[in-house]
C-alpha cells in the first residue's frame, strides 16, 4: 500500500495536477460538505513516505507508518509523543491495536514479518516471521485475540495468537487481498483487490463463508463497517459500494473521488468518509441501510488518499506532503514525477 501512497498515485497524475503538488495546494473546488472543515493542520515532518494511519480514541494517540518506521502523534497537542523503529524493513504497511493486551502489531511488508508493539513505552519489543509474503493491512479480532494480515504476494492471510505472538494459521483467499473489516463476532470481510470482489471467512475456524462480486466497483480499496446495520463500505475509484453483510449484495453505490485508499463510517452521526488522491475528502449520509445521500466533499490537500476515523470525537485524520516538481527525463526514467519535499509532511484534522 505504501508504493500505491505514493509511487503509484504519482504514475496517474497528469500534468495539469502536477502543478498544484508543486505547490501543495487544493486541486478541487468543490463547496465544503455538511460543515466539515480543516479545523487542525499538525506539520508533523520527518523522513519516509507514509500509509496506514491508526487512532486510538482513549489515548488520542494517532500511529502513522513511515516506511521504516511509525510516528506516534498525540492528536490533542499535534505533537510526535513517539518513533517507533521498525527492524530490517523500509516498508511498514499498517498497524493493529490489542489495546486489551497493550500491544500493537505492524505489517511489514518487504521483510515478512510483523513487528510487536508496547504500547506504553511505544517500543518494540520482538519480531515475529510470518510465512505470509507482503504483508499489507492488519486486523486484530479481540473476541480470539487473534492478528490477521493480509499477504499481497501470497493471495492470503497469516494467523498470529496475539498473547503468545505465535503464528497459528493461513486463510487462503481467491486473489490479491487489501483490506478488511470484522464484526467481533467471528465473520471477517476482506476486499479481493485483483478480482473485484469481496470475501468473508470465520476468525475461529478460517473457513470461507462466501465470496461476492463488487460491481460496480473495480479495484476495491478501503473498507469501513457499519455493525448497527450490517453494512460494509467499500472505497473504489470514484464509486463506494455499500454491501450487506448478510447475503454480500450490493445494496447501494454512491459516486466518491477519484482514486481513494482510505474510508470510514461515524455511527453517531451516520456519515461515511472516503479520502481521495485529487485533494477531498468525499462525505456520504446513510439515510437508511440501503439508502444513501451524498453530502459533498471536504477540500483537503493534493495526496490526501489515506485516512483514519475518532468515532468518539467524530473527527477525520488524513495525511500528505508538498512535492517539488520533476527532474528532466531521463533514458532510465523517461517520465519522472514529482517527489515529496523533505520535512514537509502533514497531518490534517477535518471536523465540524
């Protein structure tokens, strides 16, 4: 996920959008939405690229992947608390929470290995090597206090024993997983990124339980859950599918940005969030379980494509940086792409 954050949404862009990373300012123009605003711009800086960002609402604590490393942002002062070396890897994915067990766990994808997390000094403390290949998002079940990651290169998901940290388990799974949802009730939903499609599987047992095409979605990114109605949210490029947990049908999909890889669902106010590359956050309203009104969209900033949702505070947090315009071409790089500016990284706080 962290080439798509960066080297991947820098391939599509075209040139007129250049222009505005150059300058890191809003490249769309739509009204704001619902009365969601920026209400907090935290210059965080630092060295890497970014991915996941994770909050913890009880601490305010954010924790953002860096690549080799994950920056512990305290959300009510916009200030780094803590730096998280990641051992052997420059591509750290994400990160699970067991608050219960006061560890976190971190996906790290080109090492095959997942990187356990005191929550309290923010250390980590062990590595634990996985038989999964790239792993990418990560989920912690409480109900098992079992860690899934979602494997990119192996087509599956690596089953980690959260208290004794050892891996007990593989779901094989139909294609390329991205992310997923669970409803601490033993069913897991995970998007199938190269199918299109979604697939649900048992957290005790591993078994598949059904897999669903996605249409109209192509390419499904993010995943946000409703557990109230049985509705999963599924980010795709300009369109969010709204799938029904029960039977896995598509019930709804209202039209989003283009090219998100991040989503959310505030069950206090009924609002669904997806982060969009152009530099918006798009806001839909859930009217019912299978009808949905688009709000509008929250200008953001250029690259703003990941995100992470307080339900407790109802606040949304996304992420991106300045860029400095491309290089000449080259014979090795005929088409070069900006790159981000150094020490320019961003966290935004969007609210009411």
């Amino acid at each position: 996920m962290l080439r798509k954050n960066i080297a991947g949404w820098l391939r599509r862009t075209s040139p007129m959008l250049v222009l505005s990373l150059v300058a890191g300012v809003i490249a769309y123009a739509a009204p704001q939405a619902g009365g969601y605003k920026i209400i907090k711009r935290m210059q965080i800086g630092g060295d890497g690229g970014w991915d996941y960002m994770l909050i913890d609402p009880p601490t305010h604590h954010l924790f953002v992947a860096r690549g080799s490393h994950f920056q512990v942002v305290d959300v009510t002062t916009g200030k780094v608390i803590g730096d998280v070396a990641i051992a052997n890897s420059k591509n750290s994915h994400g990160i699970a929470l067991a608050t219960d067990l006061g560890k976190g766990f971190t996906s790290n994808g080109d090492a095959n290995t997942v990187s356990v997390v005191d929550l309290k000094t923010l250390q980590a403390t062990s590595v634990i090597d996985i038989p999964g290949k790239d792993p990418d998002s990560i989920r912690y079940d409480a109900a098992t206090k079992r860690v899934f990651t979602f494997n990119g290169k192996s087509s599956d998901s690596t089953v980690i024993d959260a208290t004794s940290g050892k891996v007990i388990g593989t779901v094989k799974l139909a294609g390329k997983p991205e992310e997923a949802v669970l409803d601490g009730s033993g069913n897991m939903w995970v998007n199938i990124e190269d199918k299109s499609s979604i697939q649900e599987f048992d957290t005790k047992t591993y078994a598949i339980k059904g897999t669903w095409p996605l249409a109209p979605c192509d390419g499904p990114s993010a995943m946000a859950y409703d557990g109230a109605h049985k509705r999963i949210f599924v980010a795709c490029d300009k369109v969010m599918v709204v799938v029904s947990a029960d039977n896995g049908k598509v019930v709804a999909s209202p039209p989003i940005g283009g090219d998100p890889d991040g989503n959310g669902f505030d069950p206090g106010t009924g609002m669904a969030f997806a982060s969009c590359r152009d530099g918006f956050v798009s806001v839909i309203h859930e009217d019912s379980p299978d009808k949905y009104t688009v709000v509008g969209n929250i200008n953001t900033q250029v690259g703003t494509r990941t995100m992470t949702l307080d339900p407790t505070t109802h606040r949304v947090y996304t992420e991106t940086a300045d860029f400095k315009p491309a290089g000449p071409p080259t014979p090795d790089n005929p088409r070069p792409r900006p790159t981000p500016i150094a020490g320019s990284f961003v966290i935004l706080e969007v609210g009411q």
